[in-house]
C-alpha cells in the first residue's frame, strides 16, 4: 500500500517485509455485561535507504468478550463496539508529524510540533498554533508586519494563488477565535477530529512552496552564476597572442 513516512516525508509502497501487526485484549472479572478492551497496534519500518526509522501506532476500542462452555470469559471478541478508549490510537513514534524544512523559522517548527502533539486532546489550541505557525511564515517570507494576520494577508493576497489563498483564510478562520478569545468567550468554533490534519498539511504546502521551491531555486541559479564566474576567470587567464 501507498504509505508517507511521517519521519522524512517520502511517499513509499510497503512491503509484507516493512510492517508487523499484532493484537490483544484487556479483561476484567469485575467488568459487566462482558466488557473488555481491544488493542492494536502496528509497527512500520520506512523502506527509504536514507531514512529507515521505525513508526509504532497503538489503538483501544471497546468490545464484548464470549464465553466458553464451562461459562468463563475467553478472549474472543463477539462485539467490537469501535467506540474509542480515550483519545483512541496514539502514535508513540515519531511523536510529530513530516517535519517542516531546516528553512523554516525555528519558531514556526516550535509552533508546528506543538500543534501536532496536541491534536488529539485539544484540537482548538492545536488550531491556534496552526494559525500562529502560518503568521510566522507569512511576516518571515515576504517580510510584512502590519500587527494582525488579516492585514499581513490582506498585504499577500496578489502574490498568493488564488486556491491557496483560499485555504490560507480557511486556517486563519479555524484558528482565529482561539487567538483572540478577549473579543467575545462564547463565540468557539468546533474543530472536528482529523480537521486539524488538513490544517498541518497546509503549513507543509505552505514550506514547500514558499521555502524549498525557493531554495532550491536559488541553488540552481547559483550554479548557473558561478559557472559564469569561472569562464570569464578563465578567459581572462589566457594570455594574448604574440605577432610575429
């Protein structure tokens, strides 16, 4: 299957030879109505020379336990509720997500980390980081500063595309109430499980376009400049021809 290490970020086909699954359950006499605990987990080695780092992922749900003829619990499940224990599945390795660019400022990767942390337990705060993140990127990128995101993007707006712009305000708006909680405490907006993925993977579009595109724009124009230099280096170096 098609699968993006969240280490390096590399799109990979896996292998039978890459991943390892197994389960479990969790019963206890005292529970009613045969009440157990179903658990998880999956651990994936990326496949990619230069990476090669382990992933482990662990989920709970709920579910029933049978009995067996002498009317003791097995370990069998009948019912698998599916309902979550606690937050569900936790990734205990990597703990963040693809991470950003070395060319992205340091605080914005501070920003982005803690965003992915907490996705799970608080998506709003997650959110709000998202947002800070993006301000980060946007006063660091194209150099405005003008107090407010609105007005920084106000500012960008011709230099973004128009889709991506789109869903630039779409991130300020998820994250914008939770930045500014004095104007009114009853107005919060709802952030669903898995929406503030989509919002991370807007700041990794964001580094992408804004950061490694130019970089690597930068260092193919900056061959291209010293090849120059070194051919009127040479041209100069080659002494005139003598007349007889």
């Amino acid at each position: 299957m098609s699968w993006i290490c969240p280490h390096c970020g590399t799109t990979a086909t896996l292998q039978n030879v890459d991943v390892d699954r197994g389960s479990g359950t969790a019963m206890i006499d005292a529970a009613p109505d045969d009440q157990m605990i179903c658990i998880g987990w999956q651990a994936t080695r990326c496949p990619a020379k230069a990476c090669g780092k382990f992933v482990l992922e662990v989920g709970a749900t709920y579910g029933k336990a049978s009995r067996n003829p002498h009317n003791r619990r097995s370990g069998e499940v009948i019912q698998d509720s599916g309902r979550p224990v606690g937050i569900g599945n936790v990734r205990f390795e990597p703990r963040v997500g693809a991470p950003l660019s070395s060319h992205v400022p340091r605080a914005v990767v501070c920003d982005y980390q803690e965003a992915y942390l907490i996705k799970d337990l608080s998506p709003k705060a997650a959110a709000t980081l998202c947002r800070r993140a993006l301000q980060g990127m946007v006063r660091d990128r194209w150099g405005v500063s003008k107090g407010t995101l609105a007005a920084e993007l106000e500012a960008i707006k011709d230099k973004c595309e128009e889709q991506l712009f789109g869903a630039i305000m779409g991130l300020k708006g998820v994250g914008n109430i939770g930045a500014h909680p004095e104007r009114d405490i009853n107005l919060i907006v709802d952030v669903e499980e898995g929406e503030v993925d989509s919002l991370l993977e807007l700041l990794r579009i964001l580094d992408s376009e804004w950061y490694v595109a130019r970089a690597a724009r930068n260092a193919r124009l900056a061959t291209v400049i010293a090849l120059g230099a070194s051919k009127t280096s040479a041209k100069l170096a080659v002494p005139p021809l003598s007349r007889p």
